[in-house]
C-alpha cells in the first residue's frame, strides 16, 4: 500500500513539475502548483504512515498509532494552501484585467 | 560613578524627547556637567589635582549576558577632555539656535553617552557596540538635514566603517581569544596585518582621511551648526582616538613594520595625511559654501593628525594631539559662528555675505581668535601643535612630507582669510542685524577659552597627554610650562611673544603713520580692468571669487572629484550585478528548472552516499 | 525544444524520486533510532522521540482524545495562531486585490431543483460543519475541517443563488473570532504561566466538556476559518472579469 | 489487508491520470475539475492511511473551495489555452 502511495506523490509532483516547466498559461501554471501541493501533502501523510496503525485517537484500546505530527501538520497546511492559491488567482484576476492575457509573451516580467 | 554618568545621560534623552526646546536644552546641558566633573577629577590620575572626589574609574555593565567593561585609561581621559568640554557649550548655543524640539537633544545626548563609552572602553566588544551607537545616534542627526546626498553617503560610508572594524576586531579576537584591550597582543602576519589596516580604515573614515572622506562635505555643509560643530570637533576625533589605540597601545606600528621589513607603512599614513591636508585646503579657497569652506578646512586639519601618527615620533605624536586638542576647540568655535551668522542672516554663501563684524562684534571676535589658530599664527596654541609636527616631520627627514605641510599652512592661512574678509568685513550689507543672543555668544567664548590657556602655558598641554603617551610607549619631551625642548630647537612660548611684539612694532608704526582714507567700496582700484559683474556683485570683492586666478590653474584637476571614483566603482558594480541578473529570466519554467536541477543535485547526493 | 526539456527533467525528477523513496526507512517503527529526537543545542538525546510522546502522554496532559487536535491547538497552538494570521492576511489581500476591480455582475439563474435543493441541503451541512468543530477533540476533525466544510455550504448557495452575498457580517464573526483565540491564549498568559496555556480543569476525557480551552480554541478557529474561505470565494464570485 | 493495496493502487492510478489530465488538458475548466477529482481521490487515499482529519479537510478545500476558486478564476479570464 505504501507503494502505491508513494507512486501517486511521484506522478503527482512530477506531472505539476511538467506542467510549471513547460506551459505558458499562467492559470495552468498555478493549477500544475496546486496538483503538486497535494502530492507534497500525500507525501507527509504517507512517511507518517505505520503500517498496521490505526488513526491517533484514543479508543480504549490501544493498540499502534500512525504518527500524529505530519497530520497537524498537513491539516493547516491545506487550509494555507487554499487561501494563498486565491490570493495568485486573484493577482492573476487583476493582470488579466491590464494585460487582457495570461499567456507568456517574451519581455514580460513577474 | 561611570555607571551613574552613563544612565543619566539616558534617561536624560528619553526626558529631553518629551519636552520643550528650552528645557531640553538646559537639561542637556546639566546632565553633560555631571561628566565633565569627573573629568576634572579624574585628572588628579594623570597629574593634575583639580578636585579630587574619589570617583570609582572602572566598572562592568552586564547586559544580554556580555558585560561591558569601561575604564579610564589616561588616553580615554585625554580625549575625553578634548570632547566632553564642547557638549555644553553646543548646547548653550542650542539653546537659542532651535526653534522647537525635533529630537536633536536626545539623539545628541545619545551621541554624548556613546562617545564616553568608546573612550572609555576596555574591551573590542563594548568599543564596537558604543562605536554603532555613536554611529546611528549621529546618522539620525544627519538625516534631519533631509539632504539625500548627505544622508545617502553618511550611511554608506558609516555602514562602511562599521564592517571594517568588525573585520579588524574579529580577527584580532580569533588570534587572542581575548577581547580586552589589555591582553590583546596582535601576531606580525598577515592576518594581523589586514586586522590592522582594515582597522585603520575604518577610523579613517570616521575621521575623514583624503580618499575616505568623500561623505564629509556633504554632512557637514548640510545639517545643523550645533551638531556639526560636535561632528567635526568631537567624533572625528574619535576615528584618532582608534587609531592611537591600534597603532601604539596595541603596538600595530612595530607590528607593520616588522611585517613590512623594506617598507614603512607608517610613511603611507604620513603621505596620506599630507595629501589630505594638501588637497583639502586647495579645495577648501574654492568653495563658496561658508560651511563647505569649513568642512574641506577640517579635512585638511585633521590630515595633520595623521601625519604625526604616520611619523610615529614622540614629537610628532604629541604635536598630533596637540593638534587635535585644537582642532576640537577652534573648528567646534568656527561651526557654531556659522551657525550665528546663519542664525541672524539666513545665508551660508560668502558671495551673499559681507559686513557681518561690524554688527556681530563679539561673534567676530571669537571667529577670529579661532581663525588665528586654526591658521597657526604665531603665539596661539595652534602655531606650537604645527611647530612641533613640521619639526618632526624635518626631524624624521620626510622630505615629501614636509613641504606639502608647509604648503598646507599657507593654505589655510588663504580661506581663513575668505572667512574673516569675506563675511565678517567688507562691505556692510547687512546694516540691521542685531549681535546674536548672549548664549550663543558666551558658548563660543567658553570654547575659546582653552585655546587662550593653551596659547600662554603649552606645557600643560604636554603634561595632560604625558600619560597617554606613556601608555602608548611613546617618550615624551621635555618641557616646563612655557617652553618645550625638542632635539632640533626648542619652543618657547615667552620669546615668540616677545619676538612677535618686536615684529609688531614696525606694523604698528607703519598703520598708525600712514595716512589712510576710508574708501568706498565702489571705489576700488581696477587698475583699468572693466569690473566683471558676478551675480551682480562687482568681482573684485573679497566674497565673490576672490582666488579667482588660482581657481583658474588648479580648478580643472579637481574638477572630478573623489565621488566621481566612488560613482565609477558602483557603475561597475552594477554592471556585474546586471550581467547576473540575466539568469532571472521572468520565465516560470525556468525558475522551475533551476529548483528542480538544485532538487536533484540534492536527491543525487542521498541516493548515492 | 521545451516540452523536450521538461520531459527530460520530469522524468530524471520521477525516477530520482522513486528511487529516494526506495532508500527511505522501509519499516516506519517511532522508535528506531532516527526518529529520536536529538537536541541541536547541547547534543543531548531524549528518551523518547516526539510522536511517541505525544501519542502515549496527550490524553492525561491535555485531556482531548484526538492527538492531532490536542498538536494542533495545545502543543503547536502558536504556529496554529501563526497560520491563522497567514489565513486572514490572504483574505485580506484577496479583497484588496478584487476591490480594485469593478464588481457586480448579471447572470442567470439557476434552475429551480438547485435552488430548492441547496436551501434543503445547506441546514445539514452546516450542522455537520458544527458538530466537526465543536467535537474537535473527541472525533476525527476540528476547526480547520469544520471551517472548511461550512464553507463549502456557503459556496453551494453562492453556486444555487447568484444574488447570495455574505455582506459584513462575515467580517464580524471572523474579527470575533480571532479575537476569541487570541483572548483565550492572553488568559491562559493571566491564569497560568504562559500564552495559550490551559487555564480550565480538563476533566473526563471522552466527554464533550472535556480538554480544557481545546474546544473553545477549536470553535474559534472553525468560525474564523469558516467565514474566511467564505469570505475569499465570494470575492471571488462577486469581481468582474 | 490485500484489498486495502488493490484499492490503494487503483487510488494512485486514478490521481495519476487525473493530474496527467489536468495537466495535458487545453480546456482550463476541465484542468480545473480534473484537479478537483485528483484532489478527492487523494483524500481517500488519505483516509486508508488512517488521516481522517485530513482527510475530511482535504475533501472539502482540495476538491470543492480551491475548485470553485479556480473555476470563478477561469471565469473571469478565459477559458481555452493557447
């Protein structure tokens, strides 16, 4: 099962790399960054991972719990993620609004 | 007691932030006696039993978990006596120079705190931290000037400063392990060596050396007299009081020239301070600028100072601090002149002023007591500080040195002259102008005051620094109170005055016998010459151009400037950093890639180790 | 020639990265060495490493039964504080941002099943974004996903009803919030030794009232992360292309 | 636990061809949603690794907010790549 996520974090951030190398449209560009933020969160989530562990909340019966941190962790990262992806979409909204375009011209600069 | 100095002073700038302009001021003023007191007793340390109220002389502030250890050494008291003394005349004169309390009081007494605790420091780490104090306390009292060139080269240039010495100061602490001054012992290799000259340059800057100097005109012709007068009399001093630090009581001289076998790199300084004192006062009769003048004047003043430690000599040595015991006092008096003429006039320029003596009588006379010293005529104090160092630079047969010194004294005889014609006599175009307020006045006559002692008794001047150069394992001369013997000839304070009396008599005969008229000014003598109007002034006129022909011949090789060599530094310097800029090509893919190959290197590394 | 470049590059990145997994600690045991933890000022080394601790102390220390709620709002409570601001600074900017654009803009309606559907639905969702938040430190969930999922509430009556506008009072539950975080973490600076510290008897864990300022804390930051996406989304929404 | 690795992988194949998608795609709408399924699919997957928490925030932001977020954004923009 790790395997298979660790294939999925692999796919996920190398097909956001792809897309920030090579495409020209910046909205595409931010949709390939936010592809790659959730591979990083699944990459967090799955070195916490034990195998055989169950989610950390105390049941009575304690048996192997997965590591807690990286879920904190994860948790508010993906609340931070959305909010600063709003904000680039709306800096886009408001270059749109000058340039008329989001595609990469020669000469620009940001 | 030093402890109790140096928190008066603070919460005395915290208080002086909050109030009126009057009270601040004599706030500030009470608060600077309290120093000067100890000063005085302190003195009944170094030979001189003025009062004596036993006052602890050494303490250790512990703060952040680093103790700041202070001490008076007999060279901290000796420039302690040359900077403390002009804190409350200046405030005096402040008290009726300001208009309203823009926090020029605490930022000066914060200047005033740090100036004690660099004298008084004991170790590298206390010097550096008051020395930054000193530094933004000042570098805020420029930026009220609102001048962006003055304000722009101030902080470089003291940000500047500040890396040099900490360059110096670490490597001297990774040699010693020690940061006190007392077992710092500075290895002759080339670590010290750069220690050393990286020091040096940094107090250059401070105290304005030739080519680091390139900030001093425009500070000084830009921010307030009061301040000002404290720069160039009491900070600058400070950049010597480094260098005598480092040169001699931590031996870096003998370390430079046992490193340096085939070279003395003692004369580069010596050479150093004559150019600055050449250069300076060439420059200095160009200017039209009242403060400008008196800025490239204490460039070239302080050049001296530089000359007697590059010479190294006991003669030299002491004749520098006598200078600069001087210069504190005279350019301290000169600046705050200007700041009455100002104060009562409004302008700077010497081609817009003229007459100012004959309503400012008393404010003439102290400008012309210090202009007399500062020129080094015969009988002030100043003569003796210049005999002794162009004797010694004879003496040490610095033959390149001594003429351009002796050039430089003529020099400075040449603006003073501007000064003194230019705006205090002449033509009187400023009929209706009262004499400026009796503190301003009383502020400059107290600051004269030691320039008169000294002018009578030059030995008590030997005296005060005999400890210093003790400590700094210089011999001192032999002298008594009027005279001092030196190895080529001797001075004697009573014979110049008797010769000068004799040398009198003829001139007064000849002014008193000859018949003179009172001309008008229209009335000059152009020998034919068709007047040249110059900003509708006749030229003629002392104000306007008066070294008109020297400008002509030597105007064109200063017409460069040094900052034109500090713009061509930072052109090139720009052109690098542009030339790296081209990898931020504004593109996000590559940005991408270059994190990406960075990511990979990275994962190489682990994957294979 | 680039999308070359970028298929090159991919595909090293893909296989480098496999292969750094593949040298990654196969068997994720808490108390091999490595995950000791190691002090990086004295060198010294504890017992126990961190998730250990928390997983084997955080019922007793902090009385909530959920160890992720109990790091997010007692033991990492600052960086939560941090976050936060993060969160309401790109709000912020978010509105300043589209303010400067012109908004308001006509569109049609939708069709009558979404309409009548969403207003049954939104009651529920809603409830259910409660009961994540409020029961934090009992069940799976918290602030940030009951925030989350209230949100998403409000976006379906945005989608259902174009004139749907969230007005000012959106500002004001997510100032009162924040300001009821950091006044609990000021308290517990007042009632106890330091910031955010619990001042309240934990009591039984397992119960509702239980854990101390957890639940408090955890109901502000679901209200503040709530209104704030909100917030964004209607910005969003209400800005003209 | 063999069903949990079958479903794992047809997890991961699913994100995978959601993100490939979404990345290939010239239509930004259908980039957009193709994100938002990627998104979901991995909050599953968060869920077989005993993150519910995460999970359920996962769930809610990746694949409703931040899609609505870039659909109003693509709105406001265009629609089609060049």
């Amino acid at each position: 099962m790790i395997w298979a996520m660790y294939f999925a974090v692999a796919v996920l951030l190398t097909a956001g790399l792809y897309g920030v190398i090579t495409k020209k449209n910046l909205m595409k560009v931010f949709i390939s960054l936010s592809i790659m933020e959730t591979g990083v969160n699944l990459l967090l989530i799955t070195i916490g991972y034990i195998p055989g562990g169950t989610a950390p909340i105390e049941n009575g019966n304690f048996a192997k719990y997965v590591d807690p941190v990286p879920q904190a962790l994860v948790l508010t990262a993906i609340v931070i993620g959305v909010s600063v992806t709003a904000l680039a979409l709306s800096l886009l909204i408001m270059y749109h609004s000058k340039a008329g375009t989001l595609e990469y011209k020669e000469g620009m600069k940001w | 007691m030093l402890d109790i100095i140096l928190a008066e002073i603070l919460v005395a700038a915290i208080i002086t932030f909050f109030v009126g302009r009057k009270l601040a001021a004599i706030i500030a003023m009470a608060v600077s006696i309290l120093p000067l007191i100890a000063l005085l007793d302190w003195a009944s340390l170094y030979g001189f039993n003025i009062i004596h109220l036993g006052i602890e002389k050494s303490i250790s502030i512990p703060i952040a978990g680093v103790s700041l250890n202070l001490a008076i050494t007999p060279l901290g008291w000796f420039f302690a006596l040359m900077i403390i003394p002009l804190f409350p005349a200046i405030m005096l004169f402040s008290y009726s120079f300001y208009k309203k309390n823009d926090g020029f009081y605490p930022f000066m007494l914060l200047a005033l705190l740090s100036s004690i605790g660099i004298i008084m420091a004991k170790d590298m780490l206390t010097f550096f931290l008051f020395w930054e104090m000193m530094s933004w306390s000042s570098f805020l009292l420029v930026y009220r000037s609102r001048d962006k060139e003055a304000v722009m080269s101030y902080f470089i240039f003291s940000s500047l400063s500040a890396f040099l010495i900490f360059l110096g100061i670490l490597i001297i602490y990774q040699q010693n392990a020690s940061l006190l001054l007392s077992s710092i012992n500075i290895e002759s290799n080339a670590y010290g060596v750069v220690a050393i000259i990286s020091l040096i340059a940094g107090f250059a800057i401070k105290s304005v050396l030739m080519p680091l100097h390139a900030w001093a005109p425009y500070v000084y012709s830009k921010s307030d007299e009061p301040f000002v007068a404290f720069l160039a009399g009491g900070l600058s001093k400070l950049g010597y009081y480094g260098m005598f630090l480092i040169l001699f009581i931590l031996a870096g001289a003998k370390v430079l020239e046992t490193y340096f076998t085939n070279l003395s790199p003692n004369y580069i300084l010596a050479v150093f301070g004559a150019l600055s004192a050449f250069i300076a006062t060439l420059i200095a009769f160009m200017q039209d600028d009242m403060r400008k003048l008196l800025a490239y004047s204490s460039i070239g003043q302080l050049g001296y100072i530089a000359i007697g430690f590059g010479i190294g000599t006991p003669l030299a040595v002491s004749g520098a601090l006598f200078q600069a015991f001087n210069h504190a006092f005279f350019k301290a008096v000169l600046f705050l002149a200007a700041g009455a003429v100002a104060y009562r006039t409004g302008k700077w320029k010497i081609s817009e002023l003229g007459g100012v003596g004959y309503r400012m009588p008393f404010t003439f006379m102290a400008t012309l007591f210090a202009i007399f010293t500062l020129a080094a005529i015969p009988i002030t104090s100043g003569f003796a500080a210049k005999w002794l160092l162009y004797e010694s630079a004879i003496d040490a047969k610095y033959i390149f040195v001594a003429p351009i010194m002796l050039i430089a004294g003529v020099g400075a005889f040449l603006y003073s002259f501007r000064i003194l014609y230019g705006v205090f006599l002449g033509e009187n175009r400023y009929p209706n102008i009262k004499e400026a307020p009796k503190s301003m006045v009383a502020a400059m006559f107290i600051l004269v005051m030691p320039l008169l002692i000294f002018l009578i008794f030059p030995g008590y001047m030997l005296d005060m620094m005999h400890d210093a150069l003790i400590s700094g394992n210089i011999a001192t001369l032999n002298h008594n109170a009027f005279v001092i013997e030196t190895s080529l000839a001797s001075y004697n304070t009573i014979a110049v005055i008797v010769a000068l009396m004799i040398a009198l008599i003829p001139a007064i005969l000849i002014y008193k016998t000859r018949k003179h008229r009172v001309v008008d000014f229209m009335d000059n003598y152009l020998a034919g010459e068709l007047p040249e109007l110059y900003d509708n002034k006749i030229s003629m006129h002392a104000a306007s151009r008066f070294y008109k022909p020297i400008e002509e011949i030597i105007g064109p090789y200063f017409e460069p400037g040094t900052m034109s060599y500090y713009m061509a530094i930072y052109r090139g310097l720009k052109a690098i950093s542009d030339a790296v800029r081209k990898i931020y090509t504004g593109k996000a893919g590559d940005y991408a890639i270059y994190v990406t190959l960075f990511l990979l290197i990275i994962m190489g590394w682990f994957i294979w180790m | 020639m680039r999308k070359l470049a970028g298929i090159v590059i991919a595909g090293i990145f893909f296989i480098s990265m496999m292969m750094l997994f593949y040298h990654l600690p196969a068997s994720h045991d808490l108390s091999s060495n490595e995950y000791y933890y190691r002090n990086p000022i004295n060198g010294s080394v504890a017992n126990e490493s961190i998730p250990e601790h928390y997983i084997k102390y955080t019922k007793n220390e902090t009385g909530a039964v959920n160890a992720v709620t109990a790091i997010v709002v007692e033991y990492r409570g600052f960086d939560t504080l941090g976050e936060v601001t993060v969160l309401f600074t790109a709000a912020t900017g978010v509105s300043f941002l589209l303010s400067l654009a012109v908004r308001g803009r006509k569109r049609e309606e939708a069709n009558l099943i979404l309409k009548e559907g969403s207003k049954l639905v939104l009651p529920f969702i809603l409830l259910t974004g409660a009961y994540i938040f409020i029961h934090g430190h009992l069940t799976p969930g918290g602030g940030f996903p009951g925030g989350s999922v209230v949100a998403s509430g409000f976006l379906l009556m945005m989608l259902a009803y174009p004139k749907f506008f969230m007005k000012d009072r959106i500002s004001w539950f997510e100032s009162a919030a924040g300001t009821a975080f950091v006044v609990i973490g000021l308290l517990g600076l007042v009632l106890a030794t330091s910031f955010l510290q619990n001042f309240i008897p934990v009591g039984t864990p397992g119960q509702l009232v239980s854990a101390g300022i957890i639940p408090l804390i955890y109901i502000a930051i679901g209200f503040k992360v709530g209104s704030e996406l909100s917030a964004i989304v209607n910005k969003m929404k209400e800005v003209q292309g | 636990m063999i069903e949990f690795t079958i479903m794992a992988w047809i997890l991961a194949l699913l994100a995978a061809a959601a993100a490939i998608y979404a990345v290939e795609t010239k239509d930004l709408i259908s980039s957009a949603i193709a994100m938002g399924v990627a998104s979901l699919v991995v909050s599953i997957m968060f869920l077989l690794l005993q993150a519910p928490d995460v999970a359920i925030t996962e769930a809610s932001i990746g694949a409703g907010i931040t899609m609505a977020v870039f659909v109003y954004a693509i709105g406001k923009t265009g629609r089609w790549e060049e």
